[in-house]
C-alpha cells in the first residue's frame, strides 16, 4: 500500500530549509522552534539541543529578509577593504579575527572590497542608501576621513581599524605605527646603523603621519640621519617598490638602514639589495613589520615586530558589536603596542 505521509520538507531536493521544515522534522511547533534556536529561556535545553542538531544537518540558516522585516535589523556586518590590504598580506588576517568573534552570535560577515582608482566612500553610502548592514568595519582611515564622518551624520554603528583626527570619539583598533617606527630606529642604531632609509605608507593615510612621527623622533633621539623618501609607498606593487629601493640605493650608496612598514615590502626591498650586490644583515640592516611570522622563513636575517592582525579583527568585531548594543564610543578604541601589549584607551 503506498503510504500517504506528506514527504518532510527538509528533504524536497533544491528547496530552501525553513522554521516549518525543522518543525516538520521535530515533531515541535514552529514558534517553539523559532524561541529555540534565539535561545529562549522558557525553552528546555534538551529541546533547544534537538532544534540545533536538526538546523546543523538540514543545512538551515535564518532568512535574511524576514529576520529585517520582523526586527528591522539584518545580522550582518559589512567588512570594507582596500584592495592594498592584500597588497600588505592584511585581509586574510583580519577577515579571521572578525570571524572568531561572529561565530558566537547571529551575525555574519560581508566583505566588500574597492579598488585604490574608486571613490571609498560609494560603498558606505551603498550601505546606508540600501540598508543592508547593521554596523561596518573600515580600513585604510584617513585623519579626516569623509566615511567616517558620514557614518556618525547617519548614525550606522562602526568601528575603523586606524584613528582620524577630527575630534569625535568613535570606535578604533589601530597598532601604534609611531612607537614601531621609533623602535625601529632604534634597533638599527644599537647596530651602528646611520643612515635610515623608510619604505612608509601613503601619506593620505593616517597611520603614515605615526609612522613618519615615530621616524623623526628615532632619528633625533638615536643622531641618526634620514635618507630622502624613496619614489614608492608599502601600498604599492612589489615591483615598483623593487625599482624605488634599487634607484635610491644607487643615488644613496651609504644608506646603511632600512624601516618597512609591510612585510611583502620587505621581501621587495631584500631582493633589490641582493641584486645590487648587496646583503641585508651584513651591508645593510633591515626592520619589518609583519602580520605573521612569514619573513623569519623567507627573510630570517630581517629583524621584525609583530602586528597582530587576528587581534585587530577580534578587536573591531567586538567593537561594532559593542556600539550596536549601545556602548559609548570611548569605551571601544584600542591599541595594540609593539611589545605586545593590547591598551584600551579609556
């Protein structure tokens, strides 16, 4: 006799799991499915455990538009990233940070990228225009950066991985690029090193006004000598920076140190000296930062400091986080220092 029981939702081949089809499942109500998996705590754990095992192998994940239209929120967090943060061998990092501090709430990440030749500030305005994130993390700050400034005019919850400098608190996580360029001076001076050479960021950005602060000051403090800028920045192709490294060393034969602000830099700037006939660690001294411990295997005779780019993710997460649930901006802005200590600033 064929067997007149309605076939489970769950297992119609291309359709989308739903509240129904784990209630079908279950034996439970869809309201009671729907408390279990918020985690309600009129719901019994047993049932709640039940509830998850069937979402996990049924492949379920809330629907989007419905979560917006019944709590005006879309669970989503909207990752903004200059392309040049590949360039620095940051995304990877960061975008895992983000996610370890996601992976325990309802949130999910969204990782839009632009490109150096694009307006950055298209895809925030995008964000508002459609709303399509409850809150945003922003790379590559500016001291007066229009993003940000727009974000608090419109009130969208945010956090930037770098500090402006137009006097509003907002939420931060940056690394202390002015202590790492002075460290840095430092070390090459302990070394007899004197005359410095610094492959920087953009000066567009606010973290090459730290680095370039933390430069001087190292070259004041050590009697040190800065070599002229080279015609390259960290944000550049390796090869061009392969190119600036090999004309301002021939122009500048006695530069003797070198300060990098990335570690593919790095590497760029190791394969010049050595076809210049030159050897880092011997004829020229070199430190780095780097964001995982690449160079000791590919450069080890480079000298380095670490940033903690994971951190930084985890960092903003919670930051973003904590600004969505009402948290005053001073309460989430924090540095991480060279020696590697994490320092909030309230």
């Amino acid at each position: 006799m064929r067997s007149t029981a309605p076939a489970s939702p769950g297992l119609v081949p291309g359709e989308r799991p739903t509240l129904k089809t784990i209630a079908f499942m279950t034996g439970l109500g869809i309201t009671t499915v729907s408390r279990a998996l918020k985690d309600a705590p009129d719901i019994s754990q047993e049932t709640k455990e039940r509830v998850q095992l069937v979402a996990t192998q049924i492949g379920y994940h809330p629907n989007r538009a419905g979560v917006r239209l019944r709590t005006g929120k879309t669970n989503v967090i909207s990752l903004i990233l200059n392309i040049d943060e590949e360039l620095m061998g940051l995304t990877s990092h960061i975008v895992y940070g983000i996610s370890e501090v996601l992976a325990s709430t309802n949130y999910h990440l969204i990782v839009t990228p632009y490109s150096r030749d694009r307006d950055p500030i298209l895809p925030v305005r995008y964000i508002l225009d459609t709303g399509s994130a409850d809150g945003v993390i922003l790379s590559s700050i500016e001291p007066q950066d229009p993003r940000v400034k727009l974000l608090i005019e419109r009130n969208l919850p945010f956090a930037t991985h770098g500090r402006t400098e137009f006097g509003v608190a907002h939420p931060f996580h940056d690394f202390d690029n002015e202590a790492y360029a002075y460290e840095a001076v430092r070390r090459l001076a302990e070394r007899g090193r004197r005359r410095i050479l610094i492959l920087e960021p953009s000066p567009r950005f606010s973290f090459y006004r730290h680095m370039h602060a933390g430069y001087l000051a190292g070259l004041r403090d050590f009697g040190c000598e800065g070599v002229p800028t080279m015609d390259a920045t960290v944000h550049d192709p390796l090869h061009v920076v392969h190119r600036a490294v090999t004309t301002l060393l021939r122009d500048h034969p006695q530069t003797d140190g070198i300060i990098c602000g990335s570690s593919a830099g790095a590497v760029a700037i190791s394969s010049a000296i050595a076809a210049m006939g030159r050897q880092v660690g011997q004829d020229i001294d070199m430190v780095s930062k780097q964001p995982a411990d690449l160079l000791r295997f590919m450069r080890p005779e480079v000298m380095t400091v670490f940033e903690d780019i994971r951190l930084a993710g985890r960092e903003l997460a919670k930051a973003v986080l904590g600004r969505i649930d009402g948290i005053a901006p001073e309460e989430l802005q924090s540095i991480f220092k060279p020696d590697g200590r994490l320092v909030f600033q309230h």
